[in-house]
C-alpha cells in the first residue's frame, strides 16, 4: 500500500533507527506537524508488529505479504488517531486496528457478491440484534425494533437483512445428486419460468366470453370451424345452407370477435 520513491526510499534509509522508548516523543512530533516522512518512519518502526499480526492469519490461505498490505492500512490509520495523552503504549493501542482491517478483508472475500462495507457491518450488527433481541423477548423482533437497537432506518435496516443473502451464494449449475452421475440435474433446471399456457388460458377465456356475443349461427359456425376442426363444406352440409354463406358468416363473427378482443 506504501509506494516510496527512490528519493523517499533514500531519506528513510538516512533516519536512524528510532528505539521503542523514543516513539512518544515521535508520536508527538507527528501529533504537531502531520508530516508524512514522519508518519512513514512509524509505519517501517512498527512493520515487525503488522508482519506478526498477519501471520496470525495465514491458514486463511491468503498469502502472509497481502495480508501485511492489508494490515498496514490498520496500522497507517491507528497512527493518525492515536493520542499519546491517553498513557498506553502504541502497539497496544494499534492491535485491535490493524486486526480489525485484517478481518474486514477476509468478511469483504467472504462474500460472493460485492455488497458495500456498510451494508456488510450493518447485517452483522443487525443478526447480533436480532439474537439479543430474541432472547429477551421471547420472539423474533419486528425490523423496528431491530433498527432501533442498531441505530438505523427500517429501509436500512431490511435491506442489510436481506442483503445477507448475498454472503453465500449457489451456482445455477451446481448439480443436486453426485457428481460422478452424468444425468445429474443442476439446481438450474429447477428455476421456474412463465408457463406461456397460463397466458394462453387467459386469452382462451376473454374469446369464449366473447364468442357468447355472438348470434346463435355465427357461434355455431365459429364452434365448427375452429374447435371441433370442420371444413366449410361439413359445416354448410351441417347447416344446411351454402358453402359461400359459411364463409361470408364466419369472415362477419370474426370481424366482430376481433373488435370485442381489441376493446377489452
């Protein structure tokens, strides 16, 4: 994370060594000035105490230098707030920080989509709520009186719940039944999707509505031609009237169907 140029590199390599017990007294010069080849002294002062805390974490499997990167932002931030007037020595002071980074970079990696941090630390706090309210009432807590106990809006405070859901997801092609069977189905092939006949019986129902509006004949001839699949010729024959009249009233029922349909 500290990128020190060659000029950088060479006046930090002209500092000298400072001993632990000459750090209140840089920690006070920095207090005053902020000056950043101070600060970048405290930081290479005290790279032995992020490397030492880092490695508590390696079985995690990431590797110890990324995890020293990582750890230095604790240490960088926990220079900037520390207070020598507080009377405790820095290194136990910077522990928690640079440990805390540590374990919000292992939570962000965690999860499988990319949720802000915010919302990350607003859904563990909101679990331990719920836990702690459970407990004391007896009953799960409503989302009100969650976000009352961690001091956030209800929106916020649903939506970090449910966000949660994001910490652990499943892959579509995951397969529900061992891997070594070829025919195995993925969860995937589960996921529901519109059944066009449900679209189709909507539809079915708006025409046999409108098919009532029509005359007794028209209806008839309708009924003939389309559902039962007769010809114009078996359904004349059934009427008793021509061909061409069959046509002429099926051609007016469809006219008249149509503009109910397009209506509605």
């Amino acid at each position: 994370m500290i990128s020190d140029t060659p000029q950088e590199k060479a006046n930090l390599g002209s500092l000298p060594e400072t001993p632990e017990r000459d750090a209140e007294t840089l920690f006070r010069r920095f207090s005053a000035t902020r000056d950043d080849r101070l600060r970048r002294q405290l930081v290479h002062m005290h790279h032995n105490l992020v490397r030492y805390l880092a490695s508590k974490f390696v079985s995690r499997g990431e590797p110890l230098e990324d995890l020293v990167q990582v750890g230095t932002i604790g240490l960088i931030n926990a220079i900037d707030r520390f207070d020598t007037e507080r009377g405790i020595k820095f290194s136990t002071y910077a522990t928690p920080t640079i440990v805390g980074e540590i374990r919000r970079y292992f939570r962000d990696k965690a999860w499988s989509l990319k949720v802000p941090r915010r919302l990350q630390e607003l859904n563990l706090a909101a679990s331990k709520a719920q836990e702690a309210l459970s407990v004391k009432f007896g009953r799960p807590p409503t989302i009100r009186e969650v976000a009352e106990r961690i001091g956030a809006t209800e929106e916020e405070t649903l939506e970090a719940i449910e966000l949660g859901n994001a910490y652990d997801t499943v892959s579509l092609d995951s397969q529900m039944s061992s891997d070594s069977d070829p025919s195995a189905t993925t969860l995937g092939e589960f996921i529901g999707a519109e059944d066009p006949t449900l679209k189709n019986l909507q539809e079915y129902g708006d025409l046999n509505s409108a098919i009532e509006h029509l005359d007794p004949r028209e209806r008839m001839i309708i009924v003939y031609r389309f559902f039962s699949d007769m010809s114009q010729a078996d359904v004349a024959n059934r009427l008793n009237i021509s061909q061409m009249h069959v046509s002429r009233l099926q051609n007016q029922a469809l006219r008249t169907l149509k503009k109910i349909l397009s209506s509605e």
